[in-house]
C-alpha cells in the first residue's frame, strides 16, 4: 500500500464507522422499520471504494496519461454494481423497501461525496 492510499483507507474507515454506529441506532432502537441490511450496506460501500481507490492509484503509478480513462471505465463499473445491488435488494426486501432504498441512497451519496473530495485533494496535490 503506498503513501497515498494509506491515510486515504483510513479516512474512509473512521467514516464507515461513524454510518454503522448510526446504522446501529437506527436499527437497534426501530427495529420494526429498519432492516438488517441497513448495517451491511456501509461494508459493502466501504469495500468497493477501497478497491476502486487502489485501481485508480495503480493506474497513476503505470501511466498518469490512462488516468481518465480508467476513472471513467471503474465509475461505470461501480455505477452498474451499485444498480444490481440495489434491484436485489429491492427483490429481497419488499417489505422495508423504502428504508432499504432510502439508506442506500443516503450511503451512496456520503461515500461518493467523500471519494470525490479525496480524489481532488490527493490529485491537486500531485499537480
């Protein structure tokens, strides 16, 4: 793991932590209108952007000049990976649908709030 991804993985984690607890509350205390997959939907976001970071990091040790590409190529990647994640847990959970689609758009939008405002920072940095 080089210098770049290291505290960028750990900035990642200290959030991730900070949606389960508040993944936790919400469940533990309303129980009846959250479901489980609540608490798995930041893991599964933490995971995935984890890889996405080293890719694009990889691709910038190779070739600086494939940047873009790749950047585009892995969003579209995620962005369908996101869509069947999404569509099976529809399928799965029709009957906290709204809470489970609700809580997955609120993660998608922190975690790429978040990788977005990294990426601009660790790149500014490098120009």
């Amino acid at each position: 793991m080089n210098q770049t991804a290291r505290p960028f993985i750990i900035k990642l984690l200290f959030v991730s932590i900070i949606i389960e607890l508040i993944c936790f509350g919400f469940y533990f205390f309303k129980p009846d209108f959250f479901s489980f997959y609540l608490i798995i939907q930041p893991i599964y976001f933490f995971i995935s952007i984890v890889f996405f970071h080293l890719s694009l990091l990889k691709t910038v040790e190779k070739r600086a000049q494939l940047f873009v590409s790749r950047y585009m190529m892995l969003t579209g990647i995620k962005l369908f990976l996101n869509l069947g994640v999404l569509l099976a847990l529809v399928f799965i959970l029709k009957e906290k649908l709204v809470w489970v689609v609700l809580g997955f758009l609120i993660n998608y939008i922190i975690y790429t709030v978040f990788e977005i405002k990294e990426l601009l920072r660790i790149f500014s940095k490098n120009n």
